[in-house]
C-alpha cells in the first residue's frame, strides 16, 4: 500500500509566508495569478515527484485570480487540501479547483477592504499617530510591530482554517458541501459590497429644482455681522442654530436633494445593479469604464452632474 502523501504544517508555512507577496508580480490579464503560483510552489514541490504532474500543477494555478491578499488565506488553505487529496489518487479534476478559487474569491473580496483597509489599520494608525505627535517613537513601532503580528496571524490561522474546510470538502465532492461554502460566501460578500455601494458609488444630479427666498432670520446676513474675529464668531453661531440652508438669503434646492429626501443613495445602487446587470450580459469591464467616462463627461459639459 503507498504511503499517503501529507503536507507537514512546516509545508503549509512556507506557503502562508510566500502568501504575503501575492501582489509582488501583479498583471493587468490574470491579477494575481503569478503570486498565488508562487505561493503554492512548496506544496506542489512536496506534493509531486514528477516534473510532468509539477509543470501541470503550476499551470492550473496560472488561472486568472483576483481577492484582497489577506482573506485570500482561506482559498489558499481548501485549495492545498484539494491539492493534497488529488496527489493522493483522489478524483479532483482542474474545473473542481479553479471553481473552488473563482467561487470564494469574489466574494472574500468584499470582506477584506471594510475589515482591513477602512477599520483595522486606521485604528491602529491613529493610535500610533498620537503616541508620535507626544515625541514617543513607540507610536510607529506599536503600529509596524502590532499590524505585522496581526496580518501574518491573520494570514496563518485562515489559512489553517481552509486546510482543515478542504479536508470535508474533498469527501463530499458530490454533496453539495462546496456549493454550500461558495453561496454562503457569496452572500456576506454581497451582503458587505451593498453595505459600500454609497461609499465606493458617488453620483450628485446638479439641476436646480426651485429657489426659494427665505425672510429674514432663516438666513445669515452677511452684511449685517461685526468685522474681525467678532462677526466670524457671530456667523458660526448663527451657522450652527441655522444649518446650511441658512448660508444665503435664496434657499436652492437641487435634484440630488431631492432623491437624498426620499431615498439617500438611490441612484448609486442603480448605477451598480445596472453595471452588474451588463455584466452578466459579458459586456466587457473595458466598454463600461469608458462608457462611465463619457457619460461623466457629457453630464457635466450640461451641467446635469
């Protein structure tokens, strides 16, 4: 009987350290196609002996993907166990691990940005931007020291987490067990991509609804306020008390204002479900982009935006 063929937790960290430079050689036709290959290139080493089942390896991880670098970890982690059972005899065919990849990586990608990028580090940047501004040189060193631990943890322990997935997924290959992970995976990333539609999505409609002259007291009088340091404290207070509307004596009010009242960001999750909706029409990524640039531009040249 042949001995069973197993990656050693020591294989598995060679990847996860690999796994950092995901975007080292990132392209504009596969993304990060060059560094998940270079990643996974321990594995494949201990996997197989054989130059020919090694040259395939290495190009079936040549496959276009895209995700954040970090929860990409997880995809890494089923993708060895795949990897792992199919050195084993296991019938795990190509389409099965590019559909493993292309299945949880779009959706990962949503999760990462908000945790990462727009929470975790600007946390931990703040704090070690007012230790330095006290003169403490801890304040860089805390945030290069703790942001390093917590990424590479990060990195190591989904990863692991995705070893241990793979392993259930590869004796249930036709129990629906990875359609299962793939679609719960591509409900919180849709989940947190809608959440973001009105942060990443900005669309202001310019053409005025009404003016509207507002009696005195509903607006700042300029002219009536102190010189110096006295009438802007005068205008600040009267700014406060007032909002925005009371900045000029000919109230304005807008289309976007308008849609803003009855459904704030209506026409950002529009523009998105239609670009999704094109999409999956494969309409090229290429044609939208420039399609978006040209609208932009006529919009403005009529000052409809």
């Amino acid at each position: 009987m042949t001995e069973k063929i197993k990656l050693t937790k020591k294989d598995r960290f060679a990847v996860a350290v690999r796994h950092q430079y995901l975007q080292g050689s990132w392209n504009y036709e596969r993304m990060q196609n060059g560094g998940w290959c270079y990643s996974i290139i321990p594995a494949i080493k201990k996997l197989y002996s054989n130059k020919e089942d090694r040259i395939a390896a290495l190009k079936r991880h040549l496959e276009f993907y895209n995700t954040h670098p970090y929860v990409s970890a997880p995809v890494m982690g089923v993708t060895l166990a795949l990897e792992e059972e199919r050195a084993n005899g296991v019938e795990v065919d190509n389409a099965t691990i590019q559909g493993v990849k292309v299945g949880m990586m779009g959706p990962l990608a949503g999760v990462g940005d908000p945790v990462f990028w727009f929470t975790a580090r600007p946390i931990l940047g703040a704090l070690g931007a007012s230790l330095a501004l006290g003169g403490s040189i801890i304040g860089p060193l805390l945030f290069f020291v703790v942001w390093n631990i917590l990424r590479f943890g990060f990195i190591w322990y989904t990863q692991e987490f995705g070893y241990k997935l793979g392993t259930e997924i590869t004796k249930d290959l036709s129990g629906g067990l990875l359609g299962k992970i793939t679609q719960g995976a591509s409900i919180l990333g849709m989940f947190v991509i809608g959440s973001l539609v009105q942060r990443w999505v900005s669309i202001n409609f310019t053409p005025i609804v009404s003016k509207v002259t507002q009696s005195p007291g509903a607006y700042i009088d300029w002219g009536k306020l102190a010189s110096g340091a006295r009438g802007i404290k005068e205008a600040l207070i009267q700014y406060n008390s007032l909002g925005a509307n009371g900045l000029d004596k000919v109230k304005i009010t807008t289309l976007q204002e308008n849609l803003d009242s009855l459904i704030p960001g209506l026409a950002a999750v529009l523009l998105t479900l239609l670009i999704c909706q094109l999409l999956k029409k494969k309409v090229s990524p290429i044609v939208i982009i420039v399609c978006l640039f040209v609208v932009g531009i006529l919009a403005r040249l009529a000052h409809l935006m």
